[in-house]
C-alpha cells in the first residue's frame, strides 16, 4: 500500500435525474427537524413526502414484531443480529408501510435489500444511532413521532470504494503534470508518498503513507523543477 484517498459516500455525477437522495423529517408534534439518512438499493422510492407514525421494533425480529402494532405505519428497527433484508421482510409482513433503521454505530450505510433487482413494496431508509436512540427516548415519554419520507431524484449519487478513491488519486496526479510535466512515473509515486497525510492506526501498513494531499504534492512537484 502506498497511500490512500477518500472513497466513502464520495458524490459523482450521473446521467441527469437518475441520482437518488434520501430525505427524512421527525416531528414529535412540534416542528419537522431534518435528519441525515440513507437509503438502499431494492427500497421503494417514495418520489411524493410520505408521513406516518414510528412505531419501535426492536432489532426487527419476528418475536419483536409479535409485540407491537406497525399496521399501516413505519416500523423504527434497530441494526444489528439478523440481516437488512431479514428485518424489512418481517415488517413487511407485519403490515409496516416503511422501516426506518437506525445504526448501531456512529455514521450512516449502504447497501442493497435485493440480490436480483426486484423494488420491495416499501420505503427503507437508514439513519444516524444517536438519532434513533433520541427518538425512542421521546416516544418511551408517550409522546408521538412521525416521520416523513422522501426519495428525491437529483443529479448526483455517493458511491464507496476504489472506484471513487481511485479518481482522488488521478486527480492529484493530473495536477502534478500540470505543473511540471517532466516528473516521471517514480518522481509522482514518490511525491505523493512524502506529502501525504499520515493516518493511524497503522500498524500494519493498511493505510501505506497516509491520506493525498493534493496541495502538498502540487508544490512538491513545483520544488522538483
């Protein structure tokens, strides 16, 4: 490993209109509050804001399901023990017009609820474990939350891994030409090993010199005329 760049939730554009964004409100009868969410591939897209009540599920279990009414509304699962896939089919069959689940870790995820392409019949959205644990609080008062759902078709779309890491790197590259176009192939690699930005933990050279930094390498490769 030589360096590393970013490539979690980097947004790329896409042919016009077919980026997807998640969008999701709480109220507890006050005031909507916006909060940062997912959403998954195989998910209903919910193009018109949908309201409904939030109904906990626990981690979405069969048995948690047996205890609690989600009819008719969205079901609040917690991640964790079974699969994404699993905790939605049991709130589809448990009557829920949507699932929110809310991370067992700091952060928000990705992925996808169907292996074959096939739309579930219901919205499924994700997100952050504070906000989540917030909202049970609220409701554990007795207190009412809804939430409103959105799919909002954009421009746009975040994607994760070497396939968005890679053009960081490119990128910086291509900068580094720019300003001295004699560098050769060692001279980059070099360059971009000396000015990189150190990460830890990294005992085990899983982050090789540390993170890009585009600025440091242009003017290295200008120091290097």
């Amino acid at each position: 490993m030589a360096v590393v760049a970013p490539g979690v939730a980097v947004v790329s554009s896409v042919p016009m209109g077919t980026g997807r964004e998640s969008s999701v409100a709480v109220s507890n009868g006050q005031k909507d509050v916006k909060v940062a969410s997912s959403t998954f591939q195989g998910a209903k897209e919910i193009l018109t804001p949908e309201t409904n009540v939030l109904v906990p599920a626990g981690l979405g279990k069969v048995e948690d399901f047996a205890k609690v009414d989600v009819k008719g509304k969205y079901a609040l699962i917690s991640r964790g023990e079974i699969n994404f896939s699993e905790k939605v089919e049991n709130a589809i069959k448990a009557g829920a017009a949507g699932a929110i689940i809310y991370n067992n870790a700091p952060g928000l995820i990705q992925g996808a609820l169907t292996d074959d392409g096939s739309v579930l019949p219901i919205g499924v959205f994700m997100i952050e474990q504070t906000v989540g644990q917030e909202l049970l609080r609220v409701i554990g008062t007795g207190k009412q939350v809804t939430a409103t759902l959105q799919t909002v078709a954009t421009d746009y779309s975040a994607f994760d891994g070497t396939s968005m890491a890679t053009p960081h790197v490119s990128g910086v590259v291509a900068l580094m030409k720019a300003a001295n176009k004699a560098l050769t192939g060692a001279q980059v690699k070099e360059i971009l090993k000396r000015t990189a930005t150190p990460l830890s933990p990294n005992s085990a050279n899983e982050l090789g010199a540390g993170i890009v930094n585009a600025e440091a390498a242009v003017q290295a490769a200008i120091d290097a005329k």
